[in-house]
C-alpha cells in the first residue's frame, strides 16, 4: 500500500512539473518596455552668443564660434540660469554669451535641455582642513 502511495505521488509531481514546464514554453513573452517607445534623443552641447530672442516663438538665435547661427526652442522642461542662478527666457538678451545642452526633435526643431546664460558661478571651495598645533 505504501509503495503505490509512493508511486502516485512520483507520478502527479512528475505531470506537475511536465504542465508547469510546457506553460512556460508557450506564453508570451512580455518586455517592460511599450512596442511605441523611441529611443531618448542625444543632447549635444551648444555654446556661443545670443543672436536673438523671440518670446512669441519661445526660442533664442545663437551665433556660434563657427559663425553659423542657430535657432533652438525653449519649453517649459527647458532649464534657464543667468549667472548661475535660475531665471526665465525674459532674461536672456542679445549679446549675452550662452551655453547649454540641446536635441534635435523628429520634427527637426532643435530644442534646450538647458540655457546658461553669462558667467556660471563657480562652486565654494571646500574648507581646507585646519593645520595641526606646532608643539
């Protein structure tokens, strides 16, 4: 009695394994990520003078050190510091020195990550550890 006991039992673990083995085999596979999704857009670093500003259009003209103009978008994800502290695109005008990071949409727009306009301030030093005591 107890060796067909054993023997049921063997068996059932056996079709159990076989059952959960072929589900796994024919279920679809699943990814994380939507079919749609694109890849991220490289950001380019842009630097040179303000050109232009157009607050309507929401986009700034800069003339780069090669001479060529550019003409990129500012949106409301857009980052704006003048002088290392945060301000708006009403506070770029032309002559100002700018720098920043931009990618070129599908559409072929290129448009600011970033706009840093002026100087950057630099960071505060670290403390320098005191000496110690001269016995």
């Amino acid at each position: 009695m107890k060796s067909i006991a054993k023997i049921c039992l063997v068996l059932m673990t056996a079709l159990t394994m076989a059952a959960s083995t072929t589900q796994a085999q024919t279920a679809p596979a699943t990814t994380n990520t939507p079919a749609t999704a694109k890849p991220k857009a490289k950001s380019v670093k842009y630097a040179g003078t303000i050109a232009s500003v157009d607050a309507t259009a929401k986009t700034i003209t800069v003339t780069l050190a090669s001479g060529d103009s550019q003409t990129i978008k500012v949106t409301s994800r857009t980052r704006i510091h003048k002088d290392g502290e945060a301000a708006t695109l009403a506070d770029a005008a032309a002559g100002d020195k700018v720098q920043g990071y931009e990618h070129k949409e599908d559409a072929g727009d290129w448009v600011a990550g970033s706009v840093n306009i002026g100087l950057m301030k630099p960071k505060a030093a670290a403390a320098a550890p005191a000496a110690p005591a001269s016995k």
